[in-house]
C-alpha cells in the first residue's frame, strides 16, 4: 500500500500502476491512493523468461484503457495475456491452490512422495507438485499460506509439510536440498532422508486410519490431486473470475504446465464428466471432510450432466457487457 501510494505522487496520470503480485487482493494494494482506476495485475508466471501467460487482473475500477494498454504490452513482450477478475489467487492460483494442498494430503494418508510425483508427470505435467515446490522454493508457499486460509476457510487445508521442511534445513533447491538432492548440473534425485520429515508430518497430520497408510492405485492418486482442481475451477468460473471456460484451459496450459494433449484443465475434465468427478469428491468429502466438498456449480453439471464449459446465463449476459 505504502509503495503504490508513493508511487501515485510521482507518477505522470497517464502512467499504469501495476503488480505482480500472486495473490494479494488487488483491492487491498490500491486502497490507500486515490489512482484505483490505473491499479492493475501483470502477473507473471515463473521462470517469467519462459512461461508464455500474463495474467492481467482486473479490479470494478481498473479503467478500460488501463486493461488494453497491458494487453498492448504484453503482446509487444511476445506474451499470451489473459484478462481475469479481482480474487485472492486470481484465476490461476487460486484454480491450482488446491494442487499443491491435495498432495500434501496424500502425502499425510500414507502415499510415498515421489510416487506421486511419478504419477502426476506420467500424466504430462513438466513435473510432479513436490519436485515443482522444490524449484518455486518454499518462501512463497509459506507467505501465502494464511492468505490461502482466511480466504478459502473450511476447504483449505492446514498442513505443516512446508514448515518441517524448513525446520529441517530444506529450502529446495535454492539450498540444493528439498523433497530432492540438486547437484550443480545434475538431474534432481530424490533424498531418502526426508522420510524423516515426513514421518513427523503424518504424526502431526493423524489422518491415516489406525495409523496405517491407504491403498491407493495410480488413478486414485491423479483423481484426488486434479479434482479437487477442476472444483476450484468451477468456483472461478461461477464467480465470472474468467469470462470463458477456454481461458483458464489457456491459462492452465501457459502458466502451470497443464498438458497440451489434453486440451486445458476444463477441456480435460469435460472429457471425464461432471457426474463422475461429482461423485469422486462427495465420496472423498465424507472421508476427509470439506476440502473435497463439491461446489454448487459443478454439483448443478453433474445433476444435469452439462459441460462444465457451457456457460450459464450469468456468464452469458457478463461476456456480452465486455464485448
């Protein structure tokens, strides 16, 4: 608030105020100047040099013209730039947030972390969630852990994965040792010692039934991982957070690696059904409580066996008003 305040006093009226914050409410970050109508999001996806999306926030008072010269700019930097609404997360992360939180939860029932890992890059991803927090490092995670629970409450997931892993003297591989061991030049390999840390977690976490590990196959394992995903994706969509369902299967693709081959995240879900998923995530729900809770819009596809994709009214009539 303070920077952006500052900001505003030196800055020509013509000049955008822009951040690239991950996660703080836009809201908040231009509530002390008087220049809301130029604060906007230019979020950039790490490595920035790499990933191709720009995600551009929008605040209600983020001006048209603030919104097409961000649009300018990116396209000028050979960036794809996707316009999404104001939220905690933005469409993004807040869509993944659920990712990296449903594998901890896996890793809490008993479920080996490189496991998952293989499971999750056999199916396309660059990478599995715990190599990913490895390279993003855990400072992030850490500092919007908070965010993530004062926004998301009773769906959020309180894990203390990431903080025994510091404790533990792991900062991935900015330190050259997380889930995994990084050597100058070389490939990651995972470190057998961490079962140390994770052993602490699941006595922390008791939630494996009679302190014994799940059984779960592969499909399971991808099933609780991006479910829980696609329910998060139907509460942006819902939100009108994204115009379309085809941006965020952009998006997903462009910013957090999604397969191509599998056409975008909703694209993806859309092939398996919503009654399907709607069912997974009521089951799971009832085992391990509200994290997995169905959300009204994907329970409302599954009871009448739509498309996620298939805009309702709301998105219809908000699509029309930006045209």
């Amino acid at each position: 608030q303070s920077i952006f305040s500052d900001l505003e006093k030196v800055c020509p009226p013509h000049c955008i105020l822009a951040t690239n914050t991950s996660t703080i409410d836009l809201n908040v970050v231009g509530e002390k100047t008087n220049s809301q109508d130029r604060i906007i999001g230019a979020h950039f996806f790490s490595p920035a040099h790499i990933m191709p999306l720009l995600e551009i926030v929008r605040t209600e008072k983020t001006s048209p013209q603030a919104i097409l010269d961000l649009i300018t700019v990116g396209k000028m930097i050979k960036k794809v730039p996707v316009v999404v609404g104001n939220c905690t997360g933005f469409a993004v992360n807040r869509t993944f947030f659920p990712y990296t939180q449903g594998s901890h939860l896996l890793v809490s029932i008993g479920i080996d972390v490189f496991r998952i890992d293989r499971v999750i890059s056999s199916f396309g991803m660059p990478m599995g969630p715990f190599q990913l927090q490895d390279l993003a490092g855990y400072g992030v995670a850490l500092a919007v852990k908070d965010i993530y629970a004062a926004a998301f409450g009773t769906r959020n997931l309180d894990s203390n994965l990431v903080d025994l892993m510091v404790q533990n003297g792991r900062q991935g591989k900015s330190n050259g040792k997380g889930y995994y061991l990084y050597e100058k030049g070389g490939k990651p390999k995972p470190d057998p010692s961490v079962q140390v840390v994770i052993d602490e977690y699941r006595r922390c976490a008791k939630t494996m039934p009679g302190g014994k590990p799940v059984t779960l196959s592969d499909q399971d394992i991808l099933e609780m991982i991006f479910f829980p995903v696609v329910n998060e994706a139907c509460r942006v969509m819902d939100e009108n957070v994204v115009i379309r369902a085809s941006d965020l299967d952009i998006a997903s693709i462009l910013g957090m690696g999604f397969p191509k081959f599998r056409g975008g995240l909703v694209f993806w879900a859309d092939t398996i059904g919503a009654p399907y998923i709607h069912s997974k995530l009521s089951k799971w729900t009832e085992i391990y409580g509200d994290f997995f809770k169905p959300s009204s819009y994907l329970e409302d596809r599954a009871k009448r066996s739509l498309p996620l994709s298939a805009p309702n009214a709301t998105q219809q009539a908000s699509s029309r008003s930006r045209m």
